[in-house]
C-alpha cells in the first residue's frame, strides 16, 4: 500500500535505517538472543549512525528532526529484525527522548543527552512496581527530599533495558495517594544503593533485556530532579498518547513483516500436489490478512499525521494502540497456522513474531484499559472525568 504520509527524505531515511538494520541486527539476532541482551556495540552503532537522537537537536549531538515521522520509520524497520529491538531502541528515542528534552534543565541537557544520542548511555524508565502494576495511586516506591538530594527507596519491575542502563528516569512518591504527589528522578547507574535484580525470563522478545530493580537509600541529588516535585503524574499523562503511537507503528509493521514472510512460504510449500497458496480457503485468510493490515496501517498514518500536527488525542492514541495489538495478534497467530507444524518451531521467524507479539496487548496500558480511555470518552454514564487524569496509567515498561 503506498503511504502517501511520508515524502522523499523520509523514504530516503527508510533506506539508511534498513540498511542499517541488514547490515548491523540481522547477524547479531542470536547473539542478542542468547545473552538476552543487545550489544552495547550495536547501541553505539545505532547513535553513531543517527538513530538514537531523533529529535535532539544538533548541539547536543542529535539528528535535530522534529519529525515523529523518522521516529516511526525507526520503529517500523526494526520490527522486521523483531520486536525486542523496536522494543528496546524505542524506549530510547520514543519514550524517555520526550522526558529529557522538554522536562530537563540546560544543565540537565548538556550532561545527559550527548551520551544518550550517541549510544553510550542507554536509559530506561521506572514506572511498574512489583503487587502494583500499573497502577500509580498505590506506588510504593518513595523519594524524600533530605537536603540537596532525594532519598530514593523502592522497587521496579518488567523494566525494559533495565539489566543494561545507564539512565533510569524513576517515578517516585513523594506526596500523598492522590496521583499528584508523584515525582520523576534521573538515577544514575553508579549511584550508591542502587542495584538490578536477574533479567526476566520472558516468553518472547528475548533480544531485548527486561529486569528488577532495586533502590536502597539511593541519595540522587537535587540536580537529578526532572521538572517540578510533585507533577510525574501529569508528565507522565502527557507523554503517553506518543508512546502508544510508537507501539501502534511497530505493532503494524512487524504483522506485516509476519504476513511477508507467510505469503512468500504459501508460495513455496506444496501439499496435495500444489501450493498451500493456491487453495481456495488459505487465499481467503490471506485476503483478509492483507485486508486487516492495509486498514489499520491507515488509521495509524491518520494518526501520525495528527502527531506531527500536534492534535493527536489520548483516546485516538488509545484506539490505535488497542486495535493494532488485536490486528497484530490475529494476524501472526493466522500466519503460524498457515505454516503448520513449521509455524511451531522457534527456528522460523513466524514463531518468533508469535511470542513476540502477544505482550503488546499488555504493555504501555493493557488493553482493558485501553477500552475504559475510550469508553469513558463516550461519555455513556454522564461522567466527565477523563480517565487519563485517574490513576490508572496501564504502563508495562
């Protein structure tokens, strides 16, 4: 389908990131794999090449694109090497990115975001908590404020990059029960009392590491606040419809990827005396396979083109996120069975794409959750809260 969102200097970019991705990912997929970790290599290529400070201006050594679109390019080429690197390199330039240029002083920026651009400070951000979820009114964690530094103690969980970061933007409470006494931190990796717990073994994207982490009377000094004390919340509010956008590109982009691969295998794998393509009932699947990608693809273009207009709204946000993980899911979960027996194995990249897939309907707001955002936006009940200012952020980083 041509995608009429993007010009010529993003198709161009496209062409560098799959390069990159062929180039660079590809061969090191089961080594990432095995150490269930990606190379710090491959981050400081990443930064060297660009990729990493999307968004950063110049002086700081980023790309200096305000764009989202090249972010979603990102995204999208590196689902194809698998989730766990769109998983990973996303928190980067998608998720924290936001945090460290909007909420950080001049000082903050200059001693931060020079590393983060180029690779050599991989960052992660601290929100669930272990019995707590993704519910922020019950955070455990605490920060108080003793001097010229905070007292950090607490713990995190299902911490993407958590095992290898250098940075981890932590949100503490520091207040009361409300959703308005939390506050954001920059821990540092080094700091006295901080420690990470064993990578998590999950069901799938294991090229990407995902950790416990630990916090002991961790003094972070006052210069490591992010924003004002008190206000994570509403921060955190706010940066969420881009995250979830980020989620939906990917979400699309490694379906299809899944869908690629199926149709070239339908074409090649002979049963019967012809190949598995050629039957009726496996055209009509692909039909709608191909279908189901093309219309969700064009509502997330809407969508990034609303981002990049800066009119993107938290329930759309909310319905892509909620109905690309659907499609996603559906569709892997069809192409596996298309393959058959193969489809089971984990040397296929399908198999790989199906255990891969199935948290996106969990992390960054479980899907649940996605439907009271956008229930709560019809407004059947009379009630005119917005549930994005209630406590429940549904985060699973």
């Amino acid at each position: 389908m041509q995608r009429e969102i993007f010009n010529d200097e993003h198709r161009w970019f496209r062409e560098s990131v799959a390069t990159f991705v062929a180039r660079e990912l590809m061969p090191a997929r089961e080594r990432c794999r095995a150490q269930r970790a990606i190379d710090r290599e491959l981050w400081l290529k990443a930064g060297g090449a660009g990729f990493l400070g999307l968004g950063v201006p110049d002086r700081y050594g980023g790309a200096d694109t305000d764009d989202f679109r090249f972010n979603a390019i990102w995204g999208e080429e590196l689902a194809k090497a698998g989730m766990a690197f769109a998983s990973s390199f996303g928190i980067q330039t998608d998720v924290v990115a936001p945090y460290l240029l909007e909420l950080t002083t001049e000082e903050q920026k200059e001693r931060w975001l020079p590393g983060f651009s180029q690779g050599e400070l991989i960052a992660a951000i601290g929100m669930t908590e272990p019995e707590v979820g993704s519910d922020l009114a019950r955070l455990r964690s605490t920060a108080t404020l003793d001097g010229d530094a905070w007292i950090l103690n607490g713990s995190k969980t299902f911490i993407t990059n958590g095992f290898n970061a250098d940075l981890i933007i932590v949100a503490a409470r520091s207040g009361d029960r409300n959703g308005r006494g939390i506050t954001l931190l920059v821990v540092e990796a080094e700091m006295e009392g901080f420690s990470r717990g064993r990578k998590l073994d999950k069901i799938g994207q294991h090229e990407a590491d995902t950790a416990e982490l630990f916090f002991e009377d961790v003094r972070v000094p006052a210069s490591h606040l992010l924003g004002e004390a008190g206000q994570g919340f509403s921060y955190m509010m706010h940066r969420l419809p881009q995250e979830r956008l980020s989620g939906a590109c990917v979400n699309v982009a490694h379906a299809a990827h899944a869908l690629e691969l199926t149709l070239r295998y339908a074409t090649q794998r002979r049963a019967f005396g012809q190949t598995i393509g050629s039957f009726q009932h496996n055209r009509f699947v692909l039909a709608e396979l191909v279908t189901s990608i093309d219309v969700a693809q064009c509502y997330v273009d809407r969508c990034l083109a609303r981002h990049v207009a800066g009119t993107l709204t938290p329930v759309e946000a909310a319905k892509a996120k909620l109905w690309t993980s659907e499609v996603q899911n559906r569709v892997i979960d069809a192409c596996v069975q298309l393959h058959g027996g193969y489809g089971y194995m984990e040397e296929y990249d399908v198999a790989r794409a199906w255990a891969d897939a199935r948290v996106s309907k969990i992390w960054g707001g479980t899907n649940e959750i996605m439907k009271e955002v956008i229930g709560r936006s019809l407004q059947l009940d009379g009630a005119e809260e917005n549930l994005a200012e209630r406590h429940e952020i549904g985060r699973k980083r």
